[in-house]
C-alpha cells in the first residue's frame, strides 16, 4: 500500500519537474511550486518546509524514484548472467534511451540540478548522495566485465550524453552516434583502420548536420558592440552557475551598468538568456573549428566549453531553434582531442576519431560531475581519459 507521505511526495515530485522542463531550474521555487500544486505557499511550507529543505525532498524523491528504474535494469542485467561487450553496450544504449525517453523528466531535474548547483551550495549533500547512487549502479551492473573502472566510465560518459539525448534523442543518426561510441566504451577504443564501425561512424556523422526542418549550422544573429560585451558576461554566467542564475539584477551587477539600461536593451530575462547562448556558441564553435596548433590552457578551456555546452543542450530541449548548434558539438566531440593525443601521447596515433569522441564524451561527462561538486576536481577527468588510453594501448 502506498502511503499518504509517499504520495505526497510523488505528486511535489511531478510539479518540480514539471516547472523545471519548462523554465529550467529557476522554476523550481515556492509559489510556482504551490500554484502547480494546487495549494498556497504557507500550506507548502509548512508541509516540506522552507525553499532549503522543500528543494532537498524534491531530489530525494527523485533519487528514490531513481532506485527503482537502476533495480529494475540491474535485475534484467542478472537475469542475463554472463555479458559480453557487445551485450554490455546494447545495455547501456538501452539504459540511456530510457533515461532520455521515458525518465526524461526526472533526468532532466539530475541534469539541471548538477549545472546549477556552483549557485545552490545547500544541495550539495543531496545531489552528491543521488550522483554516487548512479555510480554504484553502473558498477554494479559492470562488475562480471572484469573492468573495474568500466562503471566509472559509463557513469561519465552517461552524464553527458543525457544531457544531448534531451535535446537531440529524436534523431536517429544522433542515436546511431551514441551506440558506436558505446560500443567502443565497452568493446575496445581502438579498433582496425578500416573497421565497420568507422564507416558507420562517417555515414551518421556527416547525417547529423541536418536537423529537420532547420538544415545546416546554427547562426548566431549579429549583436551591437554594447550588447556582444554584455553577452560575454551573460555566457560567463552561464558558465559558472547554470542558466537560471541569468538575471537583471546579476547581469548588471556583472557589467556595471544599471538595471535599466540592461532592461532597454534585453527587456525579457528570455532576452539576456539567449545573448549569453549566442556568445557561447560563438565561442565555442571557433574553439572546435580552430585546430589545436600550441599548448592551450586546456583544463580551463575544458571546463569552460563543457559548462557552457552542457548548459545549452538543458536549454535545447525547450528552445527548438539551439538543436543545430547541439547536434554540430555532439557529432563534432572528440576533434581537437583526437588532434591532441595523436601529437602529445606515444601511441597516440592508434586512435581513431569515433575513439576520441568516446573518450572526450567521457571525460566532459566526468568533468560536469567533478565541477559542479568540487571546481578543484576538475583534472581528474583528464586523469580519467588518460587512464583509459593507456589501457587501450596496453590492451593492443
């Protein structure tokens, strides 16, 4: 029998998430909570307590819903017995187009919550507790491969690529991507120079620059010299807290100029949001269509672009215009990486584009849950895809 709690909290559950599709996790706050539920602000309260502990209950019941999706696959994962590689990637491809498809909302929320939280540091034990019961499945799940950091791995990679799925799982190329960067995770990042897969790989990939009904790159539209400076401190923003952080009052705070000067030229708090997008875009797509030809400040610039990508796949799912840009940067993960270890790493040369994009997906994943926990954390992701390079290379 359920009981009256577990209702309750099933149904503030369902409105959190629901305000969180679609405004982001600036929707998540008292009144839009107690008008969704029907209810007053006071009656909230004093039912799951202040914003603090209400925000708290919400990722516990959603960590709790979380347990039963990760049980109910691990079973099935048991009930196999013996999974080789191939088995273990469809698994995971599978996994992954739940939590994209049907457990979208709730993912959404993990998401969201995990960009946001460098300006919600009162969520931090919650959030961390749901991220290592996500770890703790994918090991699990994981254990009979005799890879122990196979879990980690997927864990990472999973991160990330949910991220994308939100925005650009209806495209079956996008999802072709995502199984042979899967297979490679488990089956072994470097294959044959003319392997099947790599023709595949070619096919989908050049088939993900068109996105129905919006073919081709996403444009940036052109801003004025006052408004492209502001946008730098929008896309910063953006960068260091999430995108619910973007307000008048913290944009002018930024630029230094008064409110309603900011509010003549951006007027809505939508308008301010999509000048910071356009910068990030910007900058991001010159930093992938510049090779790499010096020694960049790369664990700065990885934070950044992750962020900054990251964020914007969250806002794509409900911004159809963004889903180009998305589709560019995923089909396009993994180049200047690839350009990096082919010149910096012995063997380097050994790897393949489709295993750089593994491995770079990889590493942004394990990046955005290091971050968001702990900004000094961040090079452990390269440690990671190092790591996993090398076992490549020793697997040879």
């Amino acid at each position: 029998m359920t009981s009256r709690a577990d209702t309750a909290d099933q149904q503030l559950l369902d409105a959190a998430t629901t305000l969180v599709a679609a405004a982001g996790l600036r929707g998540l706050s008292l009144r839009p909570l107690a008008e969704t539920l029907e209810t007053t602000v006071s009656a909230l309260t004093h039912r799951f307590g202040l914003k603090d502990a209400l925000v708290t209950r919400v990722i516990e019941a959603a960590c709790a819903q979380d347990d039963l999706f990760f049980d109910r696959w691990l079973a099935r994962i048991r009930a196999l017995g013996a999974c080789d590689d191939a088995l273990m990637a469809d698994l995971a491809e599978a996994i992954v187009a739940d939590m994209t498809g049907p457990e979208a909302p709730r993912n959404r929320l993990y998401c969201e919550l995990l960009q946001g939280l460098p300006s919600r540091p009162e969520i931090v034990g919650p959030l961390a507790a749901w991220s290592e019961r996500r770890l703790a499945f994918w090991r699990a799940a994981t254990e009979a491969s005799g890879r122990p950091e196979l879990g980690d791995i997927l864990h990472a990679f999973s991160t990330d690529e949910v991220a994308h799925g939100l925005a650009i799982g209806d495209l079956a190329a996008y999802r072709w991507l995502r199984r042979l960067n899967l297979n490679r995770l488990c089956g072994g990042l470097l294959q044959a120079a003319h392997s099947s897969d790599l023709r595949e790989f070619g096919v989908f990939r050049t088939a993900m620059a068109d996105v129905p009904g919006a073919p081709g790159r996403y444009q940036a539209p052109t801003m004025t010299a006052w408004q492209a400076k502001a946008a730098r401190h929008i896309s910063a923003l953006i960068v260091a807290e999430g995108a619910d952080a973007v307000t008048h009052r913290a944009v002018a705070s930024r630029t230094g100029v008064p409110n309603s000067t900011l509010a003549y030229h951006f007027p809505r708090q939508e308008d301010l949001l999509k000048a910071g997008i356009d910068d990030i875009i910007v900058r991001a797509q010159g930093e992938t269509d510049a090779p790499v030809t010096s020694e960049p400040d790369y664990t700065m610039s990885s934070v950044e672009i992750a962020r900054s990508t990251f964020a914007v796949a969250l806002i794509a799912a409900r911004i159809p215009d963004l889903r180009r840009f998305v589709a560019d940067m995923r089909r396009r993960r993994g180049e200047n990486y690839l350009i990096r270890i082919s010149r910096d790493t012995i063997g380097g040369s050994s790897f393949d584009l489709l295993s750089a994009q593994a491995i770079a997906m990889t590493a942004i994943g394990r990046l955005i849950l290091d971050a968001a926990m702990d900004a000094t954390q961040a090079g452990d992701a390269l440690a990671l895809a190092e790591r996993m390079q090398a076992a490549a290379l020793a697997d040879r």
